[in-house]
C-alpha cells in the first residue's frame, strides 16, 4: 500500500479514540503534543490514561461504543480488542471522517508513524504496515542519532532564516540560507555555546550588506 504522508494541524478539532488499553495510550501520547480535543471512549482505562484524565488532558467516557460518539470527530481510532466494536466503529464513521483502525483490518484511512520529536524538528518512520516492530526498533535509532539539541538548534535556524528573510533577496539569500546549514552551528549548540551561532551569523550578514 502506497500511504501519502503529511504533517496535519489538528488543533481545535475533535479526536475519538474507541478503546482504552496499551493501544489507546500509545495513541492518546502521540496526540498530546497538539491542541485537539482527545476523547476517549471505553468502559475500562489503563492507568496512565486516567492520569491523563485528572490532569484534564483527556475527556473519558466511561462506556460502550454507540455510534454518536462519533458525533463531529474528525480523526477516529479504533482500538479495542474486540474486531466486532472496531467494525462497529467503521460502519458508524462519516466518509468524511478519518478512521484508523489498530488492528489493520477493513477500511484504513490513515496508519500511524512512529514520531522523533524535538521541538519543531519532527521526524516520522513507517513500514506502511508491513512491520510495527521495525519502525519501533528504527525509532529508537533515530532518537540516538537526533538528541534533544535539535530543538534548540532547529529554532535557531528559524529566527535566523526570518532575519535572513527580512533582509535579502536573491543569489545573497540563498547563500545566507545555505550557509546557515554549516556543521559548525549544530556543534555550538550542541555544546552549549548559543551566543557563538549569534555571533557567526551577524558577522555573516554584515559581510553580504
Ligand atoms: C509505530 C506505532 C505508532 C503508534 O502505535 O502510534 C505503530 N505501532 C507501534 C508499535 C507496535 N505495534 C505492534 C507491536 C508488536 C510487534 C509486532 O507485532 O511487530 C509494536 C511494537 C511495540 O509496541 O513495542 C503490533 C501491531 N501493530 C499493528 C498491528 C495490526 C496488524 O498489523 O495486523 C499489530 C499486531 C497486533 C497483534 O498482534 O494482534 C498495526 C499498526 N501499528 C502501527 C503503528 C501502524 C503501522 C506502523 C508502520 O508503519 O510500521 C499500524 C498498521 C496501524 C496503526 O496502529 O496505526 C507504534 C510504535 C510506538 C512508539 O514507540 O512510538
Ligand atoms: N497498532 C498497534 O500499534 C497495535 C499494537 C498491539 C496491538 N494492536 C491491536 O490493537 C488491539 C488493542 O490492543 P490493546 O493492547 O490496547 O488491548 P487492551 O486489551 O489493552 O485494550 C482493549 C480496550 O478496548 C476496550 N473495549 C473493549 N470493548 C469495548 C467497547 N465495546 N467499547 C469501547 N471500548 C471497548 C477495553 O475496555 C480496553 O480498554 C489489539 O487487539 C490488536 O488488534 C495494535
């Protein structure tokens, strides 16, 4: 299967998740870094879910699925145990409605990656289904190689291209923009030395003006 992969704002908007066990929390932890609006349906939750919960993060309908829960959702997880609920779930989902379902059977209109996030630097790792444990084993590879300076550093890079941006234009910018990408400005923040990349990047705009 060929999947398009994309980078969704889903902030505001309303997420169900069918199912409260190992799966949904996974889901539910993929989901937390955005703003939308997570609901969890499910007669039974794991602890961390209810965690969760308290801290105001989750909504937890503590029942069956019915098919109003669907009710202006735009993403749909089906993660029960139970292949019958899961099929409940997709015959009650609106073709508009994205559905996921965990245990890859029936319709499937999104797979989840596994994510490598550090700050706004995000990096994704699928199989398209053929192994969950691969992209969880790639995961963990990425993550070594990737260390939290990227966060930082991929926010320097930001402001410096809004300044580069705002000032230049032409054959100058896109030096300025290639520049920027010299191993030597990971390295300073890296070591902790931010003030240097500051430093190195007015000197370099002052020479190009
Ligand atoms: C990446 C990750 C993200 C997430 O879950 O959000 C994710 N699976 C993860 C882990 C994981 N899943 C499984 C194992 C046990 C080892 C193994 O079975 O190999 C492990 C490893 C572990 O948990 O350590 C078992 C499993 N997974 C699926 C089935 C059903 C089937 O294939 O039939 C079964 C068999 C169930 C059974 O035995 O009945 C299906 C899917 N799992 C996917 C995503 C989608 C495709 C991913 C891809 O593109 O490769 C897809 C298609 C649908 C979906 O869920 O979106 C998350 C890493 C979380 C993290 O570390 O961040
Ligand atoms: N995608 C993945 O990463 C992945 C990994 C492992 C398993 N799976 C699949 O996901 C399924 C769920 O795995 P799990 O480890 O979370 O199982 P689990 O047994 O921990 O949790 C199942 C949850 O479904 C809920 N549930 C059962 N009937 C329900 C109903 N009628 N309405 C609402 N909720 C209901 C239960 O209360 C429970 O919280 C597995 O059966 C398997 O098919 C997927």
């Amino acid at each position: 299967m060929n999947y398009f992969p994309l980078l969704m704002n889903i902030d505001f908007k309303k997420v169900v998740i069918v199912g409260g066990g190992h799966v949904a929390r996974q889901k539910v932890e993929a989901l937390l870094p955005t703003k939308a609006q997570l609901i969890v349906v499910s007669p039974k939750i794991t602890e961390t879910l209810q965690r969760y919960v308290h801290e105001g993060f989750v909504t937890w309908r503590n029942k069956e699925f019915e098919p109003a829960d669907l009710d202006d959702a735009s993403l749909i997880f089906a993660v029960t145990d139970d292949e019958e609920v899961n099929n409940a779930v997709e015959e009650a989902a609106q073709h508009w409605q994205l559905l996921s379902r965990a245990d890859a059977k029936g319709r499937v209109d999104f797979i989840n990656p596994a994510v490598v996030r550090r700050g706004e630097f995000v990096v994704t790792v699928s199989t398209s289904g053929a192994s969950p444990g691969l992209t969880r084993k790639m995961k963990a590879e990425l993550e070594e190689q990737f260390g939290e300076p990227y966060a930082e550093y991929v926010f320097f890079l930001k402001q410096a291209r809004k300044q580069i941006l705002r000032l230049f234009s032409g054959e100058k910018k896109k030096q300025l923009l290639a520049d920027l990408l010299e191993p030597q400005v990971l390295q300073w923040i890296e070591q902790g030395e931010k003030e240097k990349c500051n430093a190195w990047l007015q000197q370099k705009i002052g020479e190009q003006q």
